[in-house]
C-alpha cells in the first residue's frame, strides 16, 4: 500500500496543493485576527471550520481527482495495479493534506495569539486553553474526514467546478442548521460545528456558546452528543470510503 501512497503523492509533488494547505490556514488566521481582534482565539477556528476547511477540501479533492479524470482515468486503468488501492491512496492523501493544514492553522492561532497577546497587550474573550486548542483541531480534522470520499467521487462524477459548488454550498446551507437539531448527525455537515459547541464553547454562528445568545440551547453543550457525533462522523467516512471505493473498481470492470 505504501508504494501506491508514494506514486500518488509524486504526482503532485510540483503542483500548488501543498501551498494551498498552508495558504489557506494562513488566510483564515490573518482575516480572523483583523476582523475579530479580541474574539480572535476563539474564531480562527470557528472561520475554519464553517468557512474555510469545506472549501479547502473540496478544492484539494479537485486536484487530487482531476488529474487523472481528465485523461478518463486511462493512464491508470491501463496499468496491471489494484484499483481498489489506488482510490485508497487517493483517500489517504487526501486525509493527509487535511490533517497537516489544520494543524497549519492551529499553529498559525497559537503564534498570532501569542504576538497579540505579549506583543499588542491584547486581551481575549472566550479563549481556549492551548490544550482544547489541540483537540479541537484533531476533531475538526476527524469529524470533516467523511467529505474526502465523497468529493472524490463527486470529481469523476460531475467535474471539479460542480464538485466545489455541490460540497462548498451544502456546507453553508446544512451545515449551521443541522448543527442546532437533535438528530445532527444524519446530515454529517452539521457534526464538526455541534462537536465544537462545548469543546471550544463556541456556536456555529460564532458566538460564544452561552444563555442569551442567538441559537444557543443547553442542548448544543452536552458532551456525550458530541461524542456520538465525532463516532458517527468516522461511520460516514468508513461507509462513503467503502462505496466510493467499490464503485470506482467497477468503472475498470466496465
């Protein structure tokens, strides 16, 4: 598997996915920092998750599917290789890259934090400790695991551009609606935001997750939901890897 991994990761060793994963994570700091100054924190990764992360992964999928779909996958079709294990390195790629430029915009938070805080004398509302910090970016990364797959298939399906529209729209639409609902985890795009409620006390609207505030509810602060949800979201993504992976060896078939 580690010799798939390699080839499919040599295929875009010059191409502009790797500065993306850290353009984007540096965009998302920079914007939050000046826009939200004392909630900064906070909304770096609230702006993350519910702004940046499903455009990132999408555009990120366009460039690890379209390579190949635009020559129909022909060029590996050809080859005497297990299909199956190609899509898998397709997906671990992909699950790499949206490892590393989450953990790209955890640390640009912490550093923009620490300059702000020592350097500017700034003070921050609703801060997290350094260690929610590093769990919420691991659950971010984790619970958005399951788009991977999916805007995949989505590449050889419909093409990139509908792909990002597809993925980036229902994103914003589901994604802070199914967040407030009970049963949140049915749509998956609606788990990152209710998982980060009271791992770092924050709505998905962006406000700080207490009484009073627009949306808020007891209910979006339980602990155990949210564990559900990060199970529930790692389901998601077995189940789509499972299919998305079936149907692409039946393409060869075909």
């Amino acid at each position: 598997m580690s010799t798939y991994f390699k080839a499919e990761k040599m295929k875009y060793r010059h191409t502009f996915l790797w500065k993306l994963m850290i353009l984007m994570p540096a965009v998302c700091a920079f914007l939050s920092a000046q826009l939200t100054h004392n909630y900064f924190a906070m909304d770096g990764y609230n702006w993350w998750y519910m702004l940046m992360l499903p455009g990132f992964l999408a555009v990120a999928c366009g460039q690890i599917g379209e390579k190949d779909h635009k020559k129909q996958n022909r060029t590996i079709w050809a080859l005497p290789a297990d299909m199956g294990k190609i899509w898998d390195a397709k997906v671990m790629l992909s699950v790499m890259v949206s490892g590393l430029a989450t953990l790209f915009l955890m640390i640009f938070v912490l550093a923009g934090a620490a300059v702000m805080e020592k350097g500017l004398h700034m003070t921050f509302f609703n801060a997290p400790s350094v260690s929610e910090q590093v769990f919420a970016a691991i659950l971010i990364w984790l619970t958005s695991l399951w788009q991977l797959p999916l805007c995949l298939l989505l590449v050889q399906k419909t093409g990139v551009l509908v792909m990002v529209i597809i993925s980036v729209g229902l994103s914003q639409i589901t994604g802070p609606l199914m967040a407030l609902e009970k049963l949140f985890f049915l749509i998956p795009y609606g788990i990152t935001p209710r998982v980060m409620c009271p791992v770092l006390k924050t709505l998905p609207n962006g406000l700080p997750a207490q009484p009073g505030q627009v949306t808020y509810t007891p209910l979006l602060m339980s602990v155990p939901a949210a564990a559900v949800g990060v199970v529930v979201s790692l389901l998601w993504f077995v189940a789509f890897w499972y299919f998305t992976r079936k149907w692409f060896q039946r393409q060869v078939e075909k």
